[in-house]
C-alpha cells in the first residue's frame, strides 16, 4: 500500500510524507461524547492519520501549482506510508533507497498544541520470540517441557533487566500466544512480542542482544527451544533547526485558524464527560488556540515514529496542530471522535497551507536549503544513515504476528 505521487523536474526533490492507517478496536461514532462504537472491534483513527494524509496531499498539489504558475525547476514528490502504527513503514521504504533522492522531507501530526514539532522521537525494534517444547497431560507433567514456562521466565528475567539500563530506555512486551485453554496439559508453544525502545539505534542493539541472552537463558532453563524473528525498527529523529525556523515563521505568517464558539463547546462538554482525568485536560479553556513560540529548544519525547528514519536520509522538518482538546491521549477512542469535527478540518486545512508554503521556499531558496543539508550533515555524521532493519527482513501487518 505504499505509492508516490510525483510532478515536476530537477531539482531541488522535497518530499511531502503522509501517513493513513488506522488503529484496531477504535471504532467510534464521530462527536459523540461518549464511548459509541461505529462496529463493535472495528478500526478507528485513534492518531489522527486521516487528517495527516489528507493534509500532506493538499501541500503537494498546492506545491504542484506553484511549479506550474512559477515555471521553475523542481520535483515535489508525495509519498504514502503504510504501517507507522507498529510496523515502521517509513523503515523499510529508507532501507531500500525510497528517499534518497530528496533534498529535504516535510511532515506533520495532529496534536493538542500548534507549532514546529520539536519533540525527538525513541529508536526501537520489535521482535518476536517463539518456544517450542514438549507437550504433556497434568497427570505426567514431568513428560512434557514448558513452552509458557519459557516465555514467563523471559518476562521475568526482562524485568530484572530493568535496573540495569538506561532511565531513557523502555522494554514493553505482550504475550500473544499462550499455547492454549486447558491448564492440566503441558503447553508446548508459546510466543511473546517484545517492543525495546531507547534514545539511539546502537542503544536499543545492545539492549536487543541482552534480551536475546534472556530468551535463551529461559529456554535452556526449561529444556525448549526460541527461534528470535526479528520483525522491524526504526531510528530516532534527527531535527532540523534551520528548516524549524522556517516553517514556524510560515505557520505565523498563515495564522492559527478562529476557534469558534462552537469549537470550545464541543470540546468543553468532551473533558467534563471523557477527559477529566488526564493530567493536560482543561475544561476552562479546552483547546489551544494560538501558534507555540519557537525557541529552537529540543525536547525529549518516549514515543517512536518511522519519521526517524527519513530525519537521516535528508533534512526533515515536522508541524503539529491542536486537532483535538488538551488532554486527549494518542490513540482513544476520544481522539476518534474529535478526528472529524470542524476544528480537525479548519487545522488540517491550515497545516496543508503551511507545508506547501515550507515547501514553496525550499524551491526557490537554494541558500537555504544548503544550510538545512550542512547542518544534517553535522548532526549525521561521517557514518550517515544505517537502517536498524536487516536485509531480508520484510513488512509483516499486526495481524499476522498474532495469527
């Protein structure tokens, strides 16, 4: 499902990123204050990426315009990127080269402020461990080998793991397959699904290795085997401050849409009814409404995005909006709701204007955009990219890791 979409020619290249998956058990009727399910266990945009994709592809057609009407060189390229939800798709597309040719990347997220993303992002792998061993009735336990054994003896060994890394870093596992319902018959497979997180790429391989020795440690201790797959990762994001201080001046020049009466009233009835007990929520003045300052100050973010990974293929800069009330958490069912509400629209409409600006002076600024490529340069390093995925490795959707 991945495509690009392409007008132009030379260069400069600036590619528009856009994401558009869903998350799975976060259907839910749009503008209901309360929890209401389109299709109980169907699918919802619990992280905004209908706006996201819609957004991306209105900055590259009106980007497109402007090469028309300014008869100027330049390719504007848009890019569809399946799976950011859990499956790094962005990843496997810079792996292979997708991005290469691009001179800078833009991007943008819903969020419950509006300004310049400055947030990094954690690098991670995701990897799946599966034991096998030998089954056995409760009544001649001493015949079987433990496969679930396996698996909660990982978990645990995990656990202590936890006191000797890094505060940065994070290990998060789910067990997907249990081996089965009956608890008198010696289960003789299990899987577990373990997410490792940390500040850096080379950070979240060592950590790999370490739980690597785990998963054996638990295997040689209950008499099974692990078979480790590698399913995919991604790299932290390298931010661009020459290209940030651009953008902000462009989503300034633009202006922060009117949030109407309207828009605070909706947004007021959903934190007193569904969001009150999240820290941010405020059912006084619910919805940010001016554009963040700029300070060029970094901030450090435990969340992952395969954005990373363009980030150190080329300069990248990232928007974010206040597409949702304050205190709305990433992928909730109160997200869903407000996905499609006139406030969502008026932000997605403001944000396409504003890349396609950004995008408009990188055509015609070579100066500028110069200084974004040494600065990424600086901030790479002689080494430069190198994909966390292996070779051969290859996209795999949620569903089939728990089939």
């Amino acid at each position: 499902t991945a495509f690009t979409a392409t007008y132009g020619s030379g260069k400069p290249v600036i590619g528009i990123l856009g994401e558009f998956d869903a998350l799975s058990g976060l259907s839910q009727k749009a503008g209901s204050r309360t929890k209401c399910p389109v299709e109980e266990g169907g699918n919802g945009h619990g992280c905004g990426h209908n706006l996201l994709g819609t957004a991306s592809l209105g900055a590259a057609i009106a980007i497109k315009r402007f090469l028309e009407t300014q008869k100027c060189p330049g390719t504007v390229i848009l890019f569809g990127c399946p799976g950011e939800e859990g499956g790094s798709g962005k990843a496997f597309m810079a792996r292979d080269g997708v991005f290469d040719e691009l001179d800078a990347a833009l991007c943008w997220h819903p969020d419950e402020n509006t300004g310049v993303r400055v947030q990094t992002s954690l690098a991670n792998c995701q990897v799946l461990y599966k034991f096998n061993g030998k089954a056995a009735h409760g009544a001649e336990p001493h015949l079987g080998r433990s496969a679930l054994d396996a698996v909660e003896l990982m978990d645990i060994g995990a656990n202590y793991l936890r006191e000797h890394m890094i505060d940065q870093a994070r290990v998060h596992y789910a067990i997907t397959d249990a081996g089965g319902f009956s608890p008198n018959v010696v289960q003789p497979h299990a899987e577990v699904l373990y997410l490792i997180r940390a500040p850096r790429s080379a950070q979240v391989k060592e950590l790999y290795e370490r739980v690597n020795d785990i998963a054996r440690g638990a295997a040689l201790m209950t008499g099974t085997t692990v078979e480790i797959d590698f399913v995919k990762a991604c790299s932290d994001t390298i931010l661009n401050d020459t290209l940030q201080r651009v953008l902000y001046e462009k989503m300034a020049q633009i202006g922060v849409p009117e949030i109407t009466e309207a828009d605070e009233a909706f947004a007021r009835e959903l934190t007193e009814t569904a969001l009150m007990e999240y820290p941010k929520a405020d059912p006084v003045h619910p919805i940010h409404d001016e554009l963040l300052p700029y300070t060029g100050q970094i901030e450090y973010e435990c969340g992952s995005t395969d954005v990373g990974d363009v980030s150190w293929v080329c300069p990248t800069v990232q928007a974010k909006a206040a597409t949702w009330a304050f205190g709305t958490p990433c992928h909730s069912w109160q997200a869903v709701t407000q996905g499609v509400m006139p406030l969502a629209h008026k932000m997605t409409l403001y944000i396409a204007k504003s890349l396609a600006a950004m995008g408009a002076e990188l055509m015609v600024n070579a100066e500028l955009l110069e200084r974004a490529k040494q600065e990424h340069r600086r901030l790479v390093g002689p080494e430069g990219y190198v994909c966390p995925i292996p070779e051969g490795v290859k996209p795999r959707s949620m569903d089939s890791l728990h089939k």
